[in-house]
C-alpha cells in the first residue's frame, strides 16, 4: 500500500536529479560514445574525415611500434611519478602529522596549495630551474657535490618525471595524511612501552595501516600522470611525445581526428581497467582497514 | 606523541623548498629589471608587469577566463544543489549510479574529454564559441561544486525544515528560506573550488579554445610553446595571486583541509 505522499517522495529525488542527469547524458555520455565511434572512421588528407566503419587506426596503433614505444614512455614515466611521490609523500606526510596544530597547518596549507595553483604556472617554475645545462637545479646539485656534470633536465624523462611528481605530490600527502588521521596513536605508544625501537614501529606498526592511503594516493597518481598534458608538452618538448600531447599534435596540428580519437579512447580504456583493478585488489586485501 | 627527530626536520625543510621553488622563483623572476630571464639581482622593477599592458590578448584572455570560471561555476550550481539534495536526503534506486556518473568527469582524463567536446560541439555547429566551453567546463567543475554542496546537505538538521513546514512554508519558501541559507557555506565554497578549476584548466580547454575564446591558461601554454620569456613570468605571476586569494578565502570560509580531503579531488 503506498500513499500519495509516499508516491510524491519516491518521485522528487527523480525530479531534483533530472536536470542534471540530462545535462550529463546529453554533453558527456553523448561526446564520449561520438568519440569512439569516431576512431572507427577513415581519414586522408583530402577527404578529410569519412564516416564508415574500419579498424585502420586501431590496426595502425597495434602495428605501428611508434605507439608502442610512446604509450610504453607514458605509462614508464607515471610509474617512476608515483613512486616517487609515494616514497617522498607518505614520510612528509608522517611528518606533518606529528608537527603541533599551528605549524601543522600552516604546512599543510603550503604543502596543498599548489594543488590549486596553475598548472602551466608551476610547470613553467620548473623550466626556469632547469633553464639549460647551468640551471639553478643543476648548480645547487654540483655545488653540493652531488653530481659532477649538469644533468640534462629540459626536454628529457627526467625532468619530467621531476616537474609530474611536483605537480601529483599534494594528491599523495592529502592521501597518506587521511590515512594518518584514522591511527590512534596510542598503539604506537603500547609499542614502544613493550620495548620496539623507532624503525620496528614504523615497520611494524605505521607503515601497514597508512598502506591503503599510499596505494589509494598511488592510483590517482599513476591516473592523473599517465594522462597529464602541460607538464609534458613544456619539458618535454614538440620530439618527446606521450598519450596526451599525442592526441593532442593530432588533432590539432596533422588534424587526424579518427586516429587522435583512438589514440584517447585507448587511454581511457587501458585507465580504467588499471584503476578499477587495482581499486579491487586494495579493498580485498585491506578489507579490514576499510571496514 | 613523540616529536619528530632532527633528521625528519631536515628532511621537511627539504620538502617544503621544493615544493615552494617552482612557484616561487616564477614569481621572482616577474620582478627583474632585466630585459631576459633572470633572477631580479639588481633590484625589482614591474617593467614586466607594465608589459602586460602591450599584449591585450592576454588582458583579453583574463577576461574569458573570470568570465567563463564565474559563469560556469554557477551554472554547475544551479544544476548541483538539487541533484545533491536529492543524494543526500533520498535512498532511491540508482542513488549511486547516479552519484558515480556526476563524479565521473573526475576519473575521465581531461585530454579524453578535450577531444570528446571538440567532436561534439564542432558537429554540432559550436565549435569553437565561448557558449561551448560553458558547457564544458560546466561538465568539468560540476564534481566539485555537488561534493561541497553535498557535504553542506548531508550534515544539515532537517527538524528545522521540518518546523518551517509545520509553521506553513512549502516549495520555494521553504528552499528560499530555510534550506539554502542553511547550505549556503557549502555552496558558495563549491562556488569557489568550482571556480578555481574551471580558471586553472589548460587540458581539456586547449582543444576547444579559438582565437577570440582563448583563456589565460591556454594564452599562456601557446606563448610558452614558442618561446620563454619574463613577460609570461608576470602573467603567471598574476594568476598565482588570483588562486592564492582565491584559497585563502576559501581556507578561512571553509577549511582548506576539508575542501581538498576526501576521494578523488582533481586538478590538472
């Protein structure tokens, strides 16, 4: 038996989702099934984009090694990304955790902020310190004696690599600090009163309860490297491509949009799949931590 | 708790620089007299600040960028606040597809969706127009002005409602009234967040973009493409100063740490 105000209830989280339902399924479910039906089409120089259906471009990327190679640097510079992060962000966010309320703070402000701050602005930070082979980076490193010959940052891996974990580090330290704040800290003390030293209660204790917050830090990482544009297009350059600038030069520049549109719905796909199967495989094996 | 050791505040000094030198030394080199990339050690000087004045596609890129982040922002809002009332007061089937979807230009890498918009709107005529990258950015910055508004529904005490309606109020009244000052905090946080975004995005509006509806991000990233000079140093410079308003607004409204926690909170 259902009443009339009951009808109404079931009705009005409908009513009040609807508009946005059809703004979403309209401008984004819509583009998104044209854009892989797009990478199906045919493309020359002449006709420009044909409507049919073919496999040409996904043939291309599978057979062509350019791609192989470029999706291959793409996904090698993510991992390397979060690697990074992960073994820099989760002691630094160990760190700030501990720090009393008012630096805590302050730091977490500084740490996150950039978070917000313009990407093309902080990558272009990152050129000036390369600026080079006597960039500011390189100097500081030889003058410390770190390195004896300038490394060459502008236009290579490595500065990529460097400027991308600058760029992700914040999503890490925000992921492991969320981690921290469900730790009780009294477990630590019980570990050091039955006499553990400080490396067994980070190993024993720290480290396997902020594990779900550095690999769920890790995911949005890996996600948000492997499909990062500024940050490659202005170190690494027009030669040094990877997914995005990829589909970017062809679009835009060769104005091959059925191959562009391949080169991204691959991206998604292979995306997807990494992060929702690695979003299973945490939740199983920290079901506990979750609960 | 123990505090943390010499070596681990070595270590966080260490951090905190590097984190802080890229946007800091774009900021410094603004400021130099000189006539080429340098750090201003001979004093400041805001030549290349009055330089600014000579590019007016950049001031005019400024403009679309206000423009088109205020607009959005509020579009996504109108949008937003019913559907996250919705979420948050109702178990309805479908609740959480529903929420995954409006969530999903999050996961979706923003170069896809550059590409999936240009197809759509060129097809569809719009290619190209600032009427387009509304849409757009609408679509990108919606996750993060429902998530705020969301967290502002679902801690919001419903006997008050309740007592409104008891006293007579209904429909609009009662939204008008009662329930949106009572979110506001959260909207007008999802307001600004939203803003941010949609002010910052480069990837997804660098393919829909066109001479005329260029933002500053885009403006920036094709001037850097040819060539690096103090002029874009001081147009960064300004845009820093924007978003650090910006946050700091939004840290002393809302809590920056309560903006930015929780999954999947994206820039790029």
């Amino acid at each position: 038996m259902s009443t009339a105000a009951e009808q109404r209830s079931a009705r009005a989280p409908w009513a009040l989702t609807a508009p946005a339902l059809m703004l979403f399924v309209g401008v984004l479910l819509i583009p998104l099934a044209m854009t892989v039906m797009l990478s199906f089409h045919d493309w020359g120089q002449y006709k420009g984009i044909e409507p049919v259906f073919i496999l040409k471009n996904w043939r291309e990327i599978a057979t062509d090694p350019y791609y192989a190679e470029m999706f291959w640097r793409t996904f090698r510079i993510a991992i390397v990304t979060t690697l990074l992060t992960a073994v820099l962000g989760a002691p630094e966010a160990y760190i700030l955790n501990r720090m009393s309320g008012r630096w805590k703070s302050i730091f977490l402000l500084v740490i996150l902020g950039p978070l917000l701050i313009s990407v093309v602005a902080r990558t272009l930070g990152w050129a000036l310190l390369f600026g080079g082979n006597n960039g500011l980076v390189n100097k500081l490193l030889m003058s410390a004696g770190l390195i004896h010959a300038p490394i060459p940052f502008m236009f290579t891996e490595t500065g990529m690599v460097v400027a991308l974990a600058h760029v992700m580090m914040p999503f890490m330290v925000l992921s492991v600090w969320a981690a921290l704040q469900r730790l009780d800290p009294q477990i630590e003390n019980a570990a050091l009163s039955l006499g553990a030293g400080p490396v067994t209660i980070i190993r024993r204790i720290i480290m396997p309860q902020i594990m779900p917050g550095v690999l769920s830090g890790a995911i949005i990482v890996f996600s948000l490297s492997a499909s990062a544009f500024a940050t490659p297009a202005i170190i690494g350059g027009r030669r040094l491509k990877v997914a995005a600038t990829l589909a970017y030069d062809e679009f835009l520049n060769t104005l091959d949009w059925p191959l562009g549109a391949a080169v991204a719905t691959l991206l998604l796909v292979a995306l997807v799949l990494i992060v929702v199967g690695s979003n299973a495989l945490i939740e199983r094996r920290y079901a506990e931590v979750f609960r | 708790m123990r505090r943390n050791g010499p070596l681990a505040l070595i270590f966080h000094t260490i951090f905190v620089i590097v984190m802080v030198a890229p946007i800091l030394v774009v900021c410094l080199v603004a400021f130099t007299p000189e006539g080429f990339l340098s750090l201003p050690t001979n004093g400041f000087s805001l030549r290349w600040f009055r330089a600014i004045a000579n590019y007016p596609e950049f001031i005019h890129a400024f403009w679309v960028s206000l423009g088109l982040g205020a607009l959005s922002s509020f579009v996504a809002l109108l949008f937003a606040v019913p559907a996250a009332l919705a979420i948050a007061r109702y178990r309805f089937r479908g609740r959480d597809a529903l929420a995954a979807l409006f969530l999903s230009p999050l996961m979706i890498p923003h170069v896809v969706l550059g590409i999936a918009f240009l197809r759509f709107f060129t097809s569809a005529g719009l290619g190209g127009s600032f009427a387009a990258l509304i849409i757009a950015h609408v679509i990108i910055v919606f996750p993060f002005a429902l998530r705020l508004t969301l967290a502002a529904a679902t801690g919001m005490d419903l006997s008050v409602e309740m007592a409104a309606v008891s006293l007579g109020a209904n429909g609009w009244t009662l939204f008008r009234r009662v329930t949106l000052p009572l979110i506001l905090p959260g909207v007008i946080s999802g307001w600004a967040l939203a803003f941010i975004q949609s002010f910052d995005d480069l990837t997804m509006t660098v393919f829909l973009a066109a001479p005329g509806t260029e933002t500053l991000p885009v403006r920036m990233f094709l001037y850097i493409q040819d060539n690096i000079d103090p002029l874009v140093t001081s147009v960064s410079a300004c845009v820093i100063a924007v978003t650090m308003t910006a946050l700091i607004l939004l840290d002393r409204f809302y809590g920056l740490d309560r903006v930015l926690a929780g999954k999947g909170v994206t820039g790029r």
